[in-house]
C-alpha cells in the first residue's frame, strides 16, 4: 500500500515550453528564468508580465 501511495505523489519530468510567456522569444537554456509557475527569456520579461498582470488585476 505505501508503494502505491509513492507513486501517486511522484511527479514526472517538468516539461518547459519553447518560447518566453511574454514576448515568445525561443529559451536557451544559460538564459531562461523562471517564476511563479512560468517561463521567461530574462528579468525584464518577468517583470513586465507581474505589471501587466496587477493592471489587469486593478481593472
């Protein structure tokens, strides 16, 4: 039985997408970065997504 409750919470491989969730740039790997559940190409990408998104929020 604890063999099956393992299993259950195993996850298996995360899997990144491609492009940046902002401005569809293709990742590389010595460049991506990753917060709050999603990939972008660098910091300002990332910050322009948090703005667009507590704008979104406001409104």
């Amino acid at each position: 039985m604890a063999d099956e409750t393992k299993e259950a919470t195993k996850k298996g491989p995360v899997e990144k997408p491609d492009n940046c969730m902002k401005c569809n740039k293709r990742l590389q790997r010595k460049t991506w970065y990753y917060r709050n559940g999603g990939y972008y190409c660098g910091k300002r990408c990332w910050k322009l997504a948090v703005e667009a998104a507590s704008k979104k929020k406001e409104a």
